[in-house]
C-alpha cells in the first residue's frame, strides 16, 4: 500500500463508480435469471450444472450487496469470497465443460469418503453401505486411473485463464474471512500511535473498495460464463462490456499526490 494519504474525493468518487457498476452487475443477473432459470434439460449437460453454480453466484452478490450497504463488513467479505469462489467455477466449466464435471464428480467421491469415518461413529451399518454405494456411483478411481481429489481453485483458475481469480480468493480467505493471525491483527489498532491509526484506517478503506471491486468482476465473470454456455449471446456481451469497463477503471487510485 502506498505510503500516502488517501483523498477523500477521489475515495468517494472510486466508491460510486464501482458502486454503479455492480449495481449493472445485479441487474444482468436478474436478466440472466429470467432467462435461463427455466431452463430443462439431461442432468449431464453442462447447461445444467452452469444453472446450479449460476444461481448460487446471483444469490452471493446480492447478499454481499445488502450487507456491504449496511456496512456489515465482516459478513460481506465472507459472501464475498463465495462469489469469486463460484467465479472460479463457472469460469473453468465454461472453459473444460467435461473436465471440470469429472473434477466435480471426483471432489463428491473425495469428501463422501472423507466423512464415512465420522458417520461410522454413530452408525457404522451405515457408513459401510455408504461406502459401497460410493464406489458403486463413483468407483474407486477416477476415469483416468488417479485417485479421486477434491477441487483444487488454483488450477480451476488457471485452466480457464483466470489465475488472477485465485489471487482474490486467497486474499478473501487469508485476510477478511478466515480466523487468521492476519485478519485477527488486522484490526487491533495501536490508540495514541498516530502513524499506525492511519495506515490501519487507510488499510480498512482500500480494502472495502476492494471487496466491491473483486466481487463486481467476479459476478460479471460468472454471468459472461453463464451466458456463454446457455448461448444468451446478448447478455454474454454485456457481461463482457462490463468486465471491460471494470478493468479500465481500476480500484485502487484512491492515493493523493
């Protein structure tokens, strides 16, 4: 973080203009929605899972919206990282349809198994029929002959060409959402140092800017793949001018001279 004082116009200004732009994010979405929520089809099409992730990606933004707006914060961050999380997603199912499918398929097998020992606990009939019926659905390994895994973000991100993703998602975790010895101190703030009073509160403002900003570009992200993998090519290129607004903005220039 620069080594200067934020201007406080230039603050506000930042705060309308992404402000504005995930309000357009919002409405895509509901235009998204309307569009695709009646969709049918077989349960193996990707059009189907991208329905299941899309509706999760709408709801994160618009809860992230109500709770930031009320200036929760905390509460928002941790819908926050849900939004770029399922960003993640939809962008590498739109890139790798099939792989990203077995991905998911694989991460099932790998966190039923990981339960069976704790459902053994209280019902042990229980978990080795479970245990059979997992193998039976999923076998033991996966397609290729490596074992089953659970979902790995980072190379979700990169495979759709998005690693930067990843980046936001860590910082989500590591510095607002998880307990952390980071997003812990973070907050403690040295009263009567008046150098660190100010770079804690600079630190709270540039981070509120971007939070907005991540989970703008990432709902827009999950839209344009969403979109795209419905064949909603209108909205599809509204997703895209919006990304391509948000990158031509940039969030942090919030610094005086």
């Amino acid at each position: 973080m620069p080594n200067k004082q934020i201007d406080d116009e230039r603050e506000r200004q930042v705060l309308i203009e992404w402000s504005g732009l995930t309000n357009e994010v919002q409405l895509l979405c509901v235009d998204l929605n309307d569009r695709t929520s009646s969709w049918q089809g077989m349960s193996t099409d990707p059009a189907a899972f991208s329905l299941i992730l899309f509706k999760r990606a709408y709801g994160h933004v618009r809860a992230f919206s109500l709770l930031y707006n009320e200036k929760l914060y905390l509460d928002a961050d941790a819908c926050g990282r849900n939004a770029v999380e399922v960003a993640i997603c939809l962008a590498n199912l739109a890139a790798r349809p099939g792989g990203f499918i077995a991905d998911l398929r694989s991460d099932a097998a790998s966190t039923a198994k990981g339960q069976m020992p704790n459902w053994g606990l209280d019902d042990p009939e229980f978990a080795d029929q479970a245990t059979g019926d997992l193998t039976r659905i999923f076998g033991d390994r996966r397609s290729d002959g490596s074992r089953h895994q659970k979902l790995n973000m980072s190379a979700l991100a990169d495979g759709a060409g998005l690693s930067h993703l990843y980046r936001w998602y860590r910082h989500f975790s590591g510095m607002r959402v998880h307990v952390t010895g980071l997003s812990i101190l973070s907050n403690i703030v040295a009263v009567g140092d008046d150098d660190h009073e100010t770079s804690v509160d600079a630190f709270r403002r540039l981070s509120r800017i971007h939070g907005l900003a991540a989970v703008g570009g990432a709902s827009a992200i999950s839209c344009e793949a969403h979109a795209r993998l419905h064949r909603v090519d209108e909205l599809r290129d509204r997703a895209a001018e919006l990304m391509r607004r948000m990158s031509a903005l940039g969030p942090t220039e919030i610094f005086g001279p």
